[in-house]
C-alpha cells in the first residue's frame, strides 16, 4: 500500500505538494497546541475555577485548609486546562502511570474498607492509580505482594497491619520509597526514612473501655483478641486491657482471656466458646479486639440460652456497619476511618512532592458509643 502511495505521488507531482503542506500544517498545530497546554498557568487555573491562587496553591499542596468542594472544583479545571504546576510535576506526567501500593489485610473489613475509599478520593483526583492486595494477615502473602509492588516501581506505599520483616521491608527505604503504616506503628528502623503512621490510641480507647465497664459495675471482666504482633493495633489493645484492668484494681483471670488465629467473627465465636469452658465463672462482660470477634462472641452466647447484656455485657471496637445493624446493638469505640484514609493519601503525596518531609505519627480521635449490648449491673450483681 505504500509502495503505491509513492509511486501515485512520484506521476502526480501536484498531489505531493498538497501532501507535504498538509503534513507541516498538522505539525505546527500540534506544537501550538502542546505550547498551549505548556503555557497554561496557576492565575488561568484560579481564573477558571473563580478562586485565589493561593487557593489553588493549597489545593496542589493538599492542605486542610480548602472545603472538599472548592478542592473539587479547583482540581477539576487543574485536569481540564491540562494544568502542571512545576517542574517536578512535569516529570510526573510524563510517567505512563502513577502507582500507590496498598497492603491490606482484608478489603471486605468494613474498617479497611472505609480507609481505602479515603486514600482514592484524595489520590485518585491527581491521577494516581492504587494497587490494592489483599494479604489476609499472612506474612507470605505480605512479602510477595510487596516484592509485586517493587517490581511495579510504585511512587510509595500505605500497609495496614503488616508484620513484614525488617529485611524484607528495607528496599522500599533504601530507595527512599516512603510509606505510611495504618492501624500501627512506624517501626523501629523505620523512623530515619520517608515514613508517617495514622492511627488511633489503641491502648488508651481499649483502657478507656475497662474504665466505662468498671463504671458501669461490672468487676469480671473476659478478654478475646487475635495475633499479638509488636507494632500492631491488636497488640495495642491487649496491653490498654491489661493497663485497664490494672488501673481499676480489677482481678485479671487468665482463664477469661483467649487470643485467636484472626479478628473474624468465628475467630470472636470460638474465642467465646474458649473462655465458657474454662473459666470457672462466667465474665459479666466481655471486651472483644474488634466488632467482628465481639458479634462472634454474641453468637455463641445465644446459641448457648446466655443473654446479652441481661447475663453477660459485649463490647468491640471500629464500629462497623454490623455493630449497630444487630440485635442488641454492640457498643464499641467508634473512630473516623475514612479521615484515616484521608490523612494516609495526603501524608504519602507530601512526602511524594517533598522528600525532605519529615512525616511523624498522628493519631485521630476516638469516642465510645453505648449501645443495646452494654447493662449497668446492681449492686449486689458486681459481686
């Protein structure tokens, strides 16, 4: 076909003319066009989106300080007008894709969930694209997802308790990758590298717990947690157990603590039915490591004609989506998981933008939310 092309414009010598204008016609209008979209500046972006340049500037630098729909109508006209704010951000661009990591242990958790949603609604406007792996709080399936993620050459990672060992992790900090860790700590050899964490108080919310229990009478008090990892947030909250029920001058019967293979809510069922048949009395509440393991702990205790709260108070943590679709309704201790995601996806582009940024770890508040599950015993029932 081109030959014939040729040999067509080879005899008609007006034809090749025509073609050759054409074809320079169509090269100048590209590189107007790139010129264009090259020139456009941070007074036509706040301009089109009827705002203050620093407004736009905050919005690049993903401050706080701007309300959600003013973020949104500036990054709007940023992805219109073909917008790109420096040097660095040029390069960016250039790069086919921009690639987030994220580790997670379980994407159905509502918890993982929520904060998932909060890392894509802040990354996703700027063109990043997440690489989701669902690890199951396996540490084979930790390690081989992050060696996916190597290999994929993402810009930086956000892991939810992980429990990776330091050797594995290193090459993320060697190349100055930074992460943000969700749900636990920085660890230890990690704090001299782009790292950041967001989490709650674990150990203090679970404390706070014991504290609302004791107050609300109740003296045997049973435990049911899952793998006790150092940085992790099950950890935290065992050890905010322990320091509860030491703080209240409360008997700690190791009899009615019980620690399970997962946080699932047959992990909670089992963990039940572990602390019934060896405890000699049965605890007058129940304080469960998540609200997955606490419904599981209702479950059994219905199946087994054991009231709840009337017999035997429950309570979890994260307030899911099922703590107050059940019967009773479980109290737990509520805390803003998609702020987390928020916080993480902002925390990770600023050390993205900036690698001289010193991160740190943030915790966000948490509150305890009294629901049908919880009873305030009588006197003579604290016995």
């Amino acid at each position: 076909m081109i030959v014939q092309v040729i040999v067509f414009l080879h005899f008609h010598r007006k034809y090749l003319i025509i073609f050759i204008v054409i074809f320079f016609v169509s090269i100048c209008f590209h590189n107007q066009k790139s010129e264009r979209e090259a020139m456009i500046t941070i007074h036509e972006v706040a301009k089109a989106a009827n705002v203050s340049i620093s407004t736009v500037s905050r919005v690049m630098n993903q401050s706080d300080a701007v309300s959600e729909e003013t973020r949104r109508k500036v990054l709007k006209e940023i992805r219109e007008l073909g917008y790109l704010p420096n040097a660095s951000a040029k390069k960016a661009a250039r790069k086919s894709v921009k690639l987030i990591g994220a580790l997670f242990p379980d994407i159905s958790n509502n918890v993982f969930g929520r904060i998932l949603q909060g890392i894509n609604s802040i990354v996703s406007p700027l063109g990043y694209n997440i690489i989701i792996c669902e690890t199951n709080g396996e540490m084979e399936k930790e390690i081989h997802f992050l060696n996916v993620l190597k290999d994929k050459q993402v810009d930086g990672v956000i892991m939810a308790n992980v429990h990776i060992p330091e050797e594995q992790l290193m090459w993320i900090h060697k190349n100055q990758k930074p992460v943000i860790y969700v749900c636990q700590d920085i660890p230890d050899f990690a704090l001299r590298t782009p790292s950041s964490s967001v989490n709650i108080d674990n150990k203090q919310a679970m404390c706070d717990m014991v504290r609302f229990l004791y107050e609300m009478g109740h003296r045997r008090i049973a435990f049911i947690g899952g793998p006790l990892h150092d940085l992790s947030a099950g950890k935290k909250r065992y050890d905010g157990f322990m320091k509860g029920m030491r703080d209240c001058n409360l008997s700690i019967h190791q009899d009615m603590i019980c620690f399970q293979e997962d946080f699932s809510i047959r992990s909670g069922y089992r963990g039940m039915h572990q602390i019934y048949e060896q405890s000699a009395l049965i605890p007058s509440a129940v304080i469960s490591a998540c609200d997955n393991m606490a419904i599981g702990a209702i479950g059994f205790l219905y199946d087994n004609d054991i009231s709840v709260p009337g017999q035997v108070s429950v309570t979890g943590v994260d307030d899911t989506n099922l703590a107050s679709a059940i019967r009773p309704s479980l109290s737990t201790i509520r805390h803003a998981d998609s702020d987390t995601g928020v916080k993480a996806a902002r925390l990770l582009l600023e050390h993205i933008a900036n690698p001289d940024f010193k991160g740190g770890a943030f915790q966000l508040p948490y509150q305890i939310l009294r629901r049908q599950s919880v009873r305030q015993l009588l006197r003579q029932d604290t016995a």
